[in-house]
C-alpha cells in the first residue's frame, strides 16, 4: 500500500499508509490527521481539506482544472498557492507513494 507523508504547518509529519483508490482527504480523516476537516464528506464542497502539493510531486499529481468546481472553491482558501489542491480531488495510487502534502495552518 503506498504511503502519504502529511506535513502540518509547524513541520510535525504523520506517514499513513492508504489502500490505492483511497483519497487523501479519507486517508487524512481516518488517520485522524490534525487539520484536514473534511466536513463535506469528500464531495467537493467545502475546501477544509485543503493541502498544497509538495512541489516535487505537483507534476505528477497536477493542480486542479481551470473551472473545475475544485479550482472554485480553492480560490476562496486561506493561503492557497499554485500548488493548492483539495484532497478530497486527490486519488492515491501505488505511483503517489510517498507523496507529501502540506497542511496549511487553517482551513477556515
């Protein structure tokens, strides 16, 4: 199972080991990950997953659609970046492992 490395603000990391297919959004919130909400349930409709993408996997993993509901929402995001994603838009697959995802300090 491949691994996501979640990386809060302050620098502490958690590694949680995802089933491929899973989101990191669910991988986060079963993880009991500290700063990803998730209150919509992963239906993309709410930005309290918000992440940035470690910029050596924001390639492969790529930034949200321009006009895409997710780029929507990240627009509204505290401190979003070029690399913002929702991780509730983000699948894992045994190619993502070892990810690393930025939490940034608030999600509201």
């Amino acid at each position: 199972m491949p691994d996501v490395v979640f990386v809060e603000a302050d620098g502490n990391e958690f590694r949680v080991e995802v089933a491929s297919g899973t989101t990191a959004r669910d991988a986060a919130v079963n993880s009991s990950v500290p700063g990803i909400d998730g209150d919509c349930g992963g239906v993309c409709a709410c930005a309290t997953c918000h992440v940035h993408v470690d910029p050596k996997w924001i390639d492969i993993v790529g930034t949200a659609a321009p006009g895409s509901v997710e780029a929507g929402l990240i627009q509204f995001a505290e401190g979003n970046t070029d690399a913002s994603r929702l991780a509730c838009q983000v699948t894992i697959t045994p190619e993502l492992n070892g990810l690393v995802l930025h939490i940034p300090k608030g999600q509201h």
